[in-house]
C-alpha cells in the first residue's frame, strides 16, 4: 500500500506544480512545460529538459541538523535536481539555523532573499489558513490515511495558496506522529497533563489543543526546549522520538507517550518570485525532484524512528502506550472551532473522505 501511495505521490505533485507554473510563463514556454510534465515520470526523470537549461543556483535554509532524517530529504532532493539538470541546477544547503530560526527564514524567502527554506505546516497557518488542518489533532486515523492524504489533489491545490503570500509549496516531509514527552511523568490520559506546562510550537492550533487537553501550552523555539526543560521552565513537550535523541531531550526528559495526537508534515517551500523567474523546464526540474526527495525521505524517516527509540531507551527513556480514545473526546471542540473556516473545513472533508 506505501508503494502505492508514494507512487500517487510523486505523480500528482509533479502535475500540479507543472500546471500551475504555465501560468507563469507565455505560451511558446507553456507548450514546452506541458510536454515536460507529460515526459517526467518515474523512469524518466524529466531527462529530457536538460538539454534546454540554463544554470542556476539556490540557497535553502532549514533549523535542522544535517544528520535529521528530513535534511537528508532536502539533501537528496539537491542531488536529483542537480542530476537531472545535467549540473546547471545547484542547491546550496544551509542547515542548523545559520541563516536564522523557522520564521527568520521564512520571512527570508517571502522577500526572494533565500530561495527555498523547510518548515512545520503549523507555521504556515498564519498565510493560508487551511495548513490549520494539518495541526489539528486525530485528523488521520493512522500513518496509510496520513500518507494517502497527502497525496491528494486537495494538498497539492493548497501548495499555491501562499503565492500572493511569497513562497508556493514543492512538496512535505514525514514528520512522524507526535506525541508527549516530560521529565517524569507518563501522559496516560488527558487528566494527567493537568498544571503541566508543555512546550508547543508557536501555533494557534497546539495552543487550543493542549488548553482543551488540560495542560498549559508554552510556545517557544525548538532550540529552547532542552534548557527549558533542565531548568524546569516547562515540564514537558511534545514531538517524535527522534527529539530524544537528535536534540538530546532524552537526556532530561524519561517519559515519552505514544498517544500521537498529530501528524504534522514538515513542507518544503520556495520563493514565488524565484519560482516565477524559471523556465518550465527548471520547474518540471525542481517539482520532480521535490516529489521522488519525499519517497527518499519516508524511509529514511521510518529507519531513524527505529535508531531513536534505542537509542533513547539507553539514554534512559521510558516509553508509554496510552488508550487514544480519552484524547480524541477531549479536543472534538477544537475541530468544531476550526470546521467554521470554510477552507479548514474543505480539507478536513477530503481527508474524511479517504479514511
């Protein structure tokens, strides 16, 4: 069923990125990219553009460190993009915030200065509020609905929501199922996050989550949460497995609980005005690679879940398997909140509808 779905993937994301960059282009451009669009399956990786493109390079920032699943996703997809423009197409990555923290970068590409950046879906519900959707909690029934849905026509409409906002979508990243993790306390069920203060990230979405939940939310930057956890400024957060262990917080936090209250995409978003400026062929390019980067990614993401959770459990990690349904009863407010957002609701419907 992953075959399948990565396969829908990869074809969808292609074919509705080239669509709407002939919008972008005048028509004797416009008859090339739809041929390259047609061309660019899996077994022939839009190969035959090369020859009609010209050089260019890009710059993507991300906070992540270079040994994160996800940045191996970004780092593959420089790889194939420079592959299949024959070396005119360059990406030049620069990971561990060193061109500033999510929002810092973001910011960054809306104005052109850097062309591609990662981010949480989360934060991009501030310039399109559908991405709300993505925050919400329980709205896939497991990791195939999740993986199924993004892959629908209804995402890749929603990648160029955000073009009058400065930055189109290209394609997401598994994040992984997140879940609660404290100093030492196990989250058996909502009642337990009582006078907790969590960590979330700087999303309206978690904020309202975690209030309906019981806990107290706490926003602030992932690069803070270990410290504010050793000092006690929050008793816990939330996130995958791999937080653990790639950012250490297994060293201060012991209790992690699987209630998987959301499966949040990271998404890989490039600058409209840089977007706009390329032929159809280095988009055909760059939304192909985009596509085949994620099926690259999921494994390597489903593999360092596996390394994390061993790791972590010598780091002294416990790990715990809480009962969803008490979770799921306690946020329904939060989705009826949300469905009142007629783009909210719409993407919700689709999700719903592939369960």
């Amino acid at each position: 069923m992953k075959k399948s779905l990565l396969t829908a993937l990869s074809l969808s994301t292609l074919i509705v990125l080239a669509a709407c960059g002939n919008d972008n282009v005048n028509d004797e451009n416009e008859s090339a990219n739809t041929d390259g669009g047609n061309n660019a399956t899996e077994e022939n990786n839009g190969n035959n553009n090369t020859a009609n493109v010209e050089s260019e390079s890009f710059r993507l920032g991300h906070n992540l460190a270079e040994d994160h699943p996800v940045h191996l996703g970004l780092a593959n997809f420089a790889e194939i993009v420079e592959e299949e423009s024959g070396g005119a197409m360059t990406i030049e990555i620069f990971p561990n915030a060193v061109l500033g923290d999510e929002r810092e970068v973001l910011e960054q590409v809306q104005v052109g200065g850097v062309d591609m950046t990662k981010v949480s879906a989360g934060a991009l519900e501030n310039f399109s509020s559908a991405y709300s959707a993505f925050s919400l909690p329980y709205v896939f029934a497991d990791e195939d609905h999740f993986f199924e849905s993004m892959a629908s026509e209804a995402v890749q409409d929603l990648y160029m929501d955000t073009e009058d906002e400065g930055f189109i979508g290209l394609t997401w990243y598994d994040s992984g199922a997140r879940s609660f993790y404290t100093r030492d306390t196990p989250i058996m069920h909502p009642d337990d996050l009582q006078g907790l203060r969590i960590r979330v990230m700087d999303s309206q979405t978690q904020i309202d989550m975690l209030e309906a939940m019981g806990g107290a939310p706490t926003p602030m930057p992932y690069g803070e949460i270990y410290t504010a956890l050793q000092q006690g400024v929050v008793d816990g957060a939330e996130s995958n497995p791999t937080a653990l262990t790639t950012g250490q917080h297994g060293e201060v936090a012991k209790a992690f609980s699987f209630d998987e209250h959301t499966r949040i995409p990271d998404m890989l978003v490039m600058s409209s005005s840089t977007w706009n400026g390329l032929s159809s062929d280095q988009q055909d390019i760059l939304s192909d690679a985009a596509a085949r980067s994620t099926e690259y990614q999921i494994e390597v993401w489903a593999d360092a879940i596996d390394e994390a959770m061993e790791e972590a459990e010598e780091m002294g990690v416990e790990f715990y398997y809480p009962e969803q349904e008490a979770f799921f009863e306690a946020v329904q407010p939060v989705h009826e909140k949300y469905r009142e957002d007629e783009k909210i609701a719409t993407l919700l419907d689709a999700f719903e509808a592939l369960r």
